[in-house]
C-alpha cells in the first residue's frame, strides 16, 4: 500500500509547480463571475477571469501575499492567497483593464441590462417558462442573452415597466 501510495505521489509532484511570487512582481487577479450576470460580452470559457496587473507589496506568510490596490478597490481587502494569483503576462493584449468593467467589495465582475428586446415562452414536458432577450451593457460589443423572465423581473422591475406599455400599445 505504501509503494503505491508513494509511486501515486511522485506522478503528482512531477506535475505540481509551485506558486511563488517575489515582492516588486506583477501578477493578475482572479474575479469570479456573479451568478446571473454576464461576464464583460463573453460567456462561459471566453470570459475574461483576470484582471491587473497589480504589484505585490510584500509576502504575509507561505501562502498569501499582499497587493498594491488602485483606489477603485479601497473596499477589497488586499491580502490574497497565492490560488487567486496569477503571474503577469508580457502581452498587453491578454490583460483586462480595471477600468473596462465594474468589480464589487466581493471581486465579482457587473454587467447591466439595458434594454429587452424580445419575448418568448419556452415549452419544456410540462411547464411553459416565459424567458426574455435582453441587452446588456457590455464594453466589448453587443452583448445579447436569453434569461428567465421572473429572474430579470425581480433584478430590474423598471424595466419590465417601459416593455409592458410598449407591448400594450401593439
């Protein structure tokens, strides 16, 4: 049991690198998408899930590192561990401005919907789903999704004010 365990261990550590990081170092941070929001005109594995590059000030312990903040990020905390950190690459083209998009105190990334552009009723066995399309506010282009009606409803009822006058009137 111990000779496998111990062959096992050496196939992980071949591939295992560790991340260490030297204080003056530009590194990105990793933001993770808010459920229900678009991620900056790109869905899925498109999205950017970095943003920086941010200077590190010092290292707190073995596995967290403090950053140089810019003062949009005042309410983030700036001690973070070494997984939410990613060496800086030396192409400019790969790295997502900060101020391209809007990040909260939770390092969640904001889109706005603008505008619903459509409605339709989704017919599953045995439930109808009414869903909309909507657009949001994207920087990168025009970003349209289909989203469950209720759900945008409850996030942004004055929207669905303007749209109910405008169906009305057909």
């Amino acid at each position: 049991m111990a000779a496998a365990r111990d062959r096992q261990k050496s196939y992980a550590d071949k591939r295992h690198k560790p991340l260490e990081f030297q204080v003056g170092d530009m590194i990105l941070l990793k933001v993770s998408p808010w459920k229900g929001v678009t991620q900056f005109g790109k869905r899925g594995k498109l999205s950017p899930r970095y943003v920086g590059p941010f200077e590190i000030l010092k290292r707190i312990g073995p596995v967290a590192y403090q950053l140089k903040l810019p003062d949009k990020l005042s309410g983030v905390h700036n001690v973070f561990h070494v997984s939410n950190l990613k060496k800086c690459l030396p192409d400019e083209t790969l790295v997502v401005p900060l101020e391209e998009i809007q990040v909260d105190e939770q390092l969640r990334f904001i889109e706005e919907l603008v505008e619903i552009m459509d409605r339709e009723v989704k017919q599953l066995k045995q439930s109808k789903i009414p869903i909309v399309k909507v657009r949001w506010n994207s920087r990168r282009g025009h970003e349209f999704t289909w989203e469950r009606e209720d759900q945008m409803m409850k996030k942004y009822p004055h929207l669905f004010k303007t749209t109910t006058n405008i169906m009305k009137a057909r």
